[in-house]
C-alpha cells in the first residue's frame, strides 16, 4: 500500500509537514503503522505549485527517508499547495516515472491502492484512453492509466464525474473478464486550485484516508508553523501525521472531497458511473 498526502492554504515550506512533524509521510515510509505495508522504499514523488501555472515534480526511486535532494527542496520551497507520495509497489516496475504524483498540464494526480486482475484488462484500458492524452503516459503503472483514463472521462471538465466514470469504466472491463471485485483506491487530483479526493473500493474496503477538519487541530500539528498556517489551510493524509492523530477525521467509505481555496470542504458520496 502506497501513502499520499496533499496540502492547501497559506504558503508555507514543505518540510514543515512533510519532515517537521511527528509520524510525517517520510517517516511512515520507514515504519508505519499500518501492518500491511511498514514500509514504502519503491520510490517517491513531490508536485508543488508555486507563481508559475505549471506545477513543479520531483521523483525519485531511492527510498525517501534516504534521499539528501528532497530534504535540501522540502526545506527551500515555498508552496500554497503541494502533494507527496511515497510507493510500494505491487506489480509495476521500480522506475522514475512510476513514481506519483503524475502530471498533465496544470493537473496533478496520486493513488494509493490498485486494480486486482489489471493484466486481464491492462490492453482494453489503454486501449480507451482519448489520444490526446496518451503520449503523456510515461509509465506502466495502472496508477497513471487511472489518471489518464479520467482525464479521457471528463476530468478537466467535470472532476468528480471524471473520476467516477473512470472507476465504473474499469469495473465494466473488470466484470467481462470474470473480476468481481477490481478496485481499491484513495486518489486525489487537483488543477492547483482545488484539491479532489476520493475514497472507494469494489468490495467496500477502500485504504484509509483522514481530512483536518479543524485549523487549531492543523496548527498543533506543527506547532513550530503554527503562524504560517492561515484560516484556509487543510490537508488530506492516507495515515494522519503529527501528535494527535485522534484530530483527524476519517473520510467514510465510499465518498469523495472537493477542498476549495480558502479551506472550505465538502463531503459527499462517491459511486462508479457508467
């Protein structure tokens, strides 16, 4: 199982939630606590967006608790909204661009989770993806192909109903091909403004993700960076990170959430649709 996390509000340095806090995204790459996968050594990645429109990506397949480059970056960049990843692979290759987040004009893009029986289905769902988009898949991750496969759906356009057409998309594939059951997944996406999260699995037990709810509970998070998280900060995190983690508010199953600049949210359900 893969880790991500995203943040946005008032600019602040990377490395004060990413390195700074206690049970950090760096450190649960090392050891986390959950049992299934402790440790996420297959690589990591860093989208960030700054003055410019583009966002700014950095990925690696060294282990992130051993990288020097990302320690120095996370300590000099400044950013209102950023994501971090951290991978342990299932069945695609340890190589840079299966590294998350993964990136197409503006969008950004992670996933933690994956599609049981891809390989049964991997050449009819690249077969789907719109050609504009295909020559930016890098990879071979069924990861990025979800990306693609949204942004083929109506992403840009529509970003829940672009996600959600892409998991019932998949799960149409899945069926013919006699898989029951073929998702599992958190993803997030964002355009730089507004972050969208999804949580859902096929047979109801999706990976776990928590949203800060309350800025006092961010702020204690990192009471160091307490002045620079303003009244619209949030973030999103597949394990919490910090001292209380009982701060934290676990997305159900089966929902999704838009953060909008400015730290308003919305929690609503999420279903597959044709």
């Amino acid at each position: 199982m893969c880790r991500w996390m995203a943040y946005t509000g008032a600019p602040i340095l990377i490395e004060s939630l990413l390195f700074d806090v206690k049970n950090n995204l760096v450190d649960q790459s090392l050891s986390s606590r959950s049992a299934e996968t402790p440790t996420n050594g297959d690589g990591f990645g860093l989208g960030w967006y700054d003055d410019q429109p583009r966002p700014g990506l950095f990925r690696s397949i060294r282990p992130a608790w051993n990288d020097f480059n990302l320690r120095d970056l996370a300590a000099h960049v400044r950013s209102r909204l950023f994501m971090s990843h951290v991978r342990a692979t299932s069945l695609a290759t340890v190589q840079e661009t299966n590294c998350h987040p993964f990136r197409y004009d503006t969008w950004m893009f992670v996933h933690n989770g994956e599609i049981s029986g891809m390989e049964k289905i991997h050449q009819a769902l690249l077969r789907a993806v719109d050609p504009r988009f295909f020559g930016n898949i890098l990879g071979s991750t069924d990861s990025e192909l979800m990306f693609h496969l949204a942004l083929t759906f109506g992403l840009l356009e529509d970003p829940l109903g672009g996600l959600s057409r892409m998991v019932g998309f998949v799960e149409q594939e899945s069926r013919k091909v006699g898989v029951a059951d073929s998702v599992w997944m958190t993803v997030a996406a964002t355009d730089g403004h507004t972050i969208y999260s999804a949580r859902y699995a096929s047979d109801g037990d999706a990976p776990t993700l928590f949203l800060s709810t309350d800025i006092e509970h961010l702020r204690q998070v990192n009471p160091d960076a307490a002045d620079l998280v303003g009244e619209g900060a949030r973030a999103i995190v597949s394990e919490p990170i910090g001292s209380f983690p009982s701060h934290w508010t676990p997305v159900p199953q089966s929902s999704s959430v838009v953060i909008e600049e400015g730290g308003q949210y919305e929690i609503r359900p999420f279903q597959p649709a044709a």
